[in-house]
C-alpha cells in the first residue's frame, strides 16, 4: 500500500478512535458514524485503487 493510501488509513483509524471517544462521553452522533463510514468507503476506495 503506498504511502497516501497508509496515511488515509491512519486518519480512519484516528478517526475511528475519537467518535468512539465522542460516543462515550457526549452520546451519540448519527452524523458522526455517517461521516466516518463515508471516510471508511474512500479509503477502501484508495486502497483498491493503488492495487491497480
């Protein structure tokens, strides 16, 4: 996986962390989960692109 698609990888996963900390804390944000499962779709989007 080149550097880009690792790098989006670890904001997913950054991400991933901080709306679960969010849930936790303040409830939670429909439009939070929204938003990282689209973050979550381009990112499997760029993996599978720099495969090709």
């Amino acid at each position: 996986m080149p550097g880009s698609a690792k790098t989006l990888t670890v904001v997913t996963v950054g991400a991933l962390v901080l709306v679960t900390a969010y849930t936790v804390t303040m409830g939670s944000s429909g439009w939070l989960w929204f938003a990282w499962v689209v973050l979550v779709l381009v990112t499997a989007g760029a993996a599978t692109a720099q495969r090709n």
